[in-house]
C-alpha cells in the first residue's frame, strides 16, 4: 500500500527510481482512489484510465533507461477547460459536452514530454466563473473536509482531487482567484504564476488579461515542481513571457507587508485569529512584519466584475454552435441557431456575466464602466508597485470566510463575487500569488481548512516558494 | 435603474434567447451589480496611462500550415458539415 496521504512528488520520484513501487503501481492506487470516492464527490468528469496506464507504462521505462525526470509517472488531473488532445473538454458546460479538444495545451505539451501521467479531467464552474463549482453544467463537487459545503471554486475538481488523494497535483486556472480560494477550502496549496509566466495556449479564454493556469498540490515544493514544468514563454501565446522577462532585485532579509485596513471589510473573526497566529509564527520565523497601505485595492471587486465580464463577453462570442459544440436547430434562419443554442448551452451564471459585459462595453456606457476600470486598475498597479519598494511580500488570508455551505450564496451574486477580495488583486494587477494552508476553523463540529495568501512582485515567484516552504516548515 | 428591454436588447446583442423568468431575474440582478460595481465611479484621480511592460503583440497575418493540415481534426467537432466545408444557414 503506498502511503498516498503523505506523497510528495520527490518521495514518489525516490520510490520509483529505487523500485519501491512503479509508475504503474502509483497510478493505480490513484484510480483505485477515484473509483472509491468520486461519486460521492464528483470530482472527475471522465477519468483517462487506459491512456493513463500507457502513460505510466512508458514513465517505468524512463525509470529503467534514466531517462525520467521529476515530473515522470506522476500523476496530474487536469481542469475541464485545459486541452488535451483527443480528449473532451467542456469547460463543465453543456455547450462544449461532446467537445473533443482538437490539440493539446502547451502546458499538457509540456507535461507529456516530462512523462507525467495525465488521469482525468476534473469539475469546475462552468467557463471558469464561479467561486464555489456550483455552476457547473454537470453537478456541484462537494468539499471533501464537509460533504454539505462546497470546496471553493473555479478550480474546486482540481483542489478536491488532490485533498481527496485522487491525484498528486493538479492544474487549475486562475483568472479571479480560481486556484487560490478553492485550495484554502480545501486545505492544500493553491498557485498563480505571474501573468503571462505560463502558456495559455490551449486553455479556454475566460478573461485574456487576466487568466492563467497554476498548479494544485499538497506542498509548495510540489506546486514548484509544476510550475518550473509548465511555465515558459511560448510563441503560441502573444502575451507570454520568459522567467528573466522582469527584473529582479535582490532580497537579503524578507519584509512582508499586510495591509492592515483592507482587513477590515468584513473577514470572519476566526479568520482573522488564524490570520494573526499565521503572523505570529512568521515573526518566530525571522521575517520582519510592516503595515502597508493599498489605498486603491478596495475598488478590486468592483473593477474585476466590470473587466471580465466584458472580456468575457468577447471570448464566448465563439461559442455559437457552429464551428463546434452544441447545435440547436432554432428554425428558418441562421440568427435563431445563435439564439437558442447560446440560450440553452450556456448556463445562468454565464449568461449573467456576458449580459454584464456587453452593458459596460456598451456605446453609451462603457467609458464610464469599462474605461474607467481600466483607470483604476492602473491605480491598484501602482498601489501595488509603490508598496513593493518597501516590503517584498504582501501577506493577506486568502478568503474571508471557511468553505460555506452549499446553496448558501447562489441566490445573491455579490456576495460570491466578495469572495474575490483577496484573491482579485493579483489578476488585476498580473501578480504571483500563492494560497498556503495555514490550520482550521471549527464549524458545526468540523475542521475547515483555510489559507493565507502571500503575493509578489511580477517574475518573483522564488519569493513565494521560499516564504511558503518555509512557513510550512518544508 | 437598468430596464427589462435594456436586458432584452443586451440578449440580442448577445445572441442569446432569454425566456420571461430569465429576463425578469437578470434585470433584477444586473441592476444591482451595475450599482455595485459603478462605485467606481467615486475614483476622481486620473493616472498617466503607460503602456505595460507586457503587452500584447501581433503576428503577420499570413497562412502558417499546410493546406488541410487541420481540417479533418476541426471537423470532428463540427455539427453541421458539407464535406470539407462548415455548413451554416443563408445569411439574406
């Protein structure tokens, strides 16, 4: 029986190259997994297990020949709206249900030269919007910590995946703070590289300026491992950049900035108490700890739900039941197949943030709504800027709240897009940005996992793995 | 205060067919979100727009395959199809 609880992707390579156990071993104990626990969870949306054994069958000898590298045979599941060539992805919409990704993402490019053995496709909120996986087209995944609360979102199947040992790692993407706030519900670690750092070649655009793939894993060596495999500037991506693109000045001693009074809008007081013993053990650490001030960053919400709905607007233009996907016969004339395939494949939340985003790019309106976000969120840039001439680090908790229960804020919209308030900043300004677990919260008798985020400057991803490993103590 | 045929006219511009329930629930909630969001409105302070370290680049608009490279690998997907082509109703 492999000790799956306690795998790290360096154990796993350790064990595979010593013959402790093979890939193949591995693999099957994570399928074994799935087939235990996915049903009552709804993780995976289709689980690759022939093309998975194949792939673990030919990381065995990569082990033999030493030729394996450290991300080969292991296991990694992908979320539904990265593509993989012959595969479905749907982006957990009815509109893409049958949809076969035609080529594979530069990220899954990359993941099988290494010889990583790709499981299954995993849930999340349709198209990527969402907080909570509650609006995807084929079920909620429940939290695996509270089976009644939801594990977070958009990212929630890959956050699950890997807290519920049905995968080592997983991908996710992040435009609002889809991999962050899903990993502190579910308590593993949740990564955003700075924009532009991995491909999104291949991945479904949600909001262009804003999206990007990062890693799931138990620990931030792991989350590393992932994101030096997949990251890279890529030709097919026209806003991607290398790993020296930015400058990087050095750091002697660590500062972390908090921004005490963005910690005033309203975070649950165990939250905050978990915030200051995280503090706390930072300081015992060594780190000097300053207050910062980010006077513009409590606008985030307001100007993430004006840019990407009207990004969004635009990106899902393509969806209408022509090229590929979902095509109703509306009638006698081509307009009626747009309207009704787009009316039916497109699910209410979707159909909320395109209507939003049509408004704010409006003639009439948009340069009250849309160009003046893009006025402001220059300002939070250089809030931000400005703060990082003092501190390295900004520390915040990542979310406001545990994991809620779910139902219990999809009849109110704002109150799940201020789920984004920590998390947004870092996509609205282009941020590394990293989720770590940091303990409990009882609730109702339950432990609930939850998680501080710390953010970097842009390219300063090392910052984040150094700080991280070490709060972690790895 | 954002109208019910405002969101109607946003469908259409939108391509996509709301029923009643829908129209009336999204005018409902679009309404609140524009009030929520529009406090932006209260930022006075203008910025020096820059343009980013990382921006957007295009490339030539030129052919960069072979001709039919992709075609039968689009096509699996496509719902309607004449042949090699992508059939879609008289646009009059």
């Amino acid at each position: 029986m492999i000790d799956l609880k306690n795998l790290t992707i360096k154990k796993a390579h350790e064990a595979m190259k010593n013959g402790d156990f093979t890939a193949v071993d591995l693999t099957k104990s994570y399928l074994d997994i799935i087939k235990q626990k996915n049903s009552e969870l709804n993780v995976y949306l289709e689980v690759f297990e022939k093309d998975a054994l194949k792939q673990a069958e030919d990381a065995d000898k990569r082990f033999k020949d030493g030729s394996a590298v450290e991300m080969t045979g292991i296991p990694i599941a992908l979320k539904d709206n990265i593509l993989y060539q012959g595969h479905i992805s749907s982006s957990a919409s009815r509109i893409l249900e049958n949809h076969v990704a035609p080529y594979d993402s530069t990220v899954v490019k990359k993941l099988k030269e290494a010889g990583a053995v790709i499981l299954g496709r995993v849930n999340m909120d349709e198209f990527a919007m969402g907080v909570s996986t509650e609006n995807s087209a084929f079920g909620v995944t429940k939290n695996p910590y509270d089976t009644s609360r939801v594990p977070g979102g958009s990212s929630g199947g890959s956050t699950t995946a890997v807290a519920m040992d049905g995968t080592l790692v997983a991908l996710g993407s992040d435009t609002g703070g889809s991999c962050r706030q899903p990993a502190a519900f579910c308590g593993v670690v949740g990564f955003k590289p700075t924009y532009g750092s991995v491909s999104r070649h291949g991945l479904m655009a949600m909001g262009s300026s804003l999206d990007i793939i990062g890693p799931i894993a138990k620990t931030v060596s792991d989350a590393e491992v992932v994101f030096n495999t997949i990251k890279g500037k890529d030709d097919m991506d026209s806003t991607s950049i290398s790993s020296d693109f930015y400058p990087k000045k050095s750091v002697s001693k660590m500062v972390i900035g908090i921004p005490r009074e963005f910690l005033n809008i309203g975070v649950d007081e165990r939250i905050l108490t978990n915030f200051n013993d995280s503090v706390e053990k930072l300081k015992s650490l060594g780190y000097e700890i300053i207050d910062i001030d980010l006077p513009y960053v409590k606008y985030t919400v307001p100007v993430y739900y004006i840019i990407s709905p009207a990004e969004v607007s635009s990106n899902l233009a393509r969806f209408d039941g022509v090229k590929y996907g979902l095509h109703i016969d509306g009638g006698s004339n081509l307009l009626s197949d747009y309207l009704k395939t787009r009316g039916v494949g497109l699910g209410r939340e979707v159909k909320r943030r395109i209507i939003l985003g049509t408004y704010v790019l409006s003639s009439g309106y948009h340069d009250a709504y849309y160009n003046k976000a893009t006025v402001v969120r220059d300002l939070i840039t250089k809030d931000y800027t400005k703060a990082f001439e003092k501190v390295d680090v900004i520390l915040t908790p990542t979310t406001t709240g545990p994991a809620f229960k779910i139902g219990e804020k999809v009849s109110d919209p704002i109150k799940m897009y201020l789920e984004d308030i920590f998390t947004g900043p870092a996509n609205i300004v282009g941020l590394p940005a990293i989720s770590v677990p940091s303990g409990f919260v009882k609730e109702d008798g339950v432990d609930l996992p939850v998680g501080i985020q710390f953010m970097a400057p842009h390219g300063r991803e090392d910052l984040l793995f150094e700080v991280g490993k070490k709060f972690k103590g790895e | 205060m954002i109208t019910k045929e405002e969101i109607k006219n946003l469908a259409s511009l939108a391509r996509i067919e709301l029923d009643n329930s829908e129209v009336e629930s999204l005018t409902k909630e679009v309404d609140s979100i524009l009030a929520y969001v529009g406090q932006i409105q209260e930022v006075s302070a203008g910025v020096d727009r820059e343009i980013p370290k990382n921006r957007n680049i295009m490339r030539d608009d030129v052919v960069t395959n072979e001709p039919g490279q992709y075609t039968s690998d689009i096509l699996t997907n496509t719902p309607v199809k004449t042949g090699e082509y992508v059939s879609v109703k008289k646009i009059l």
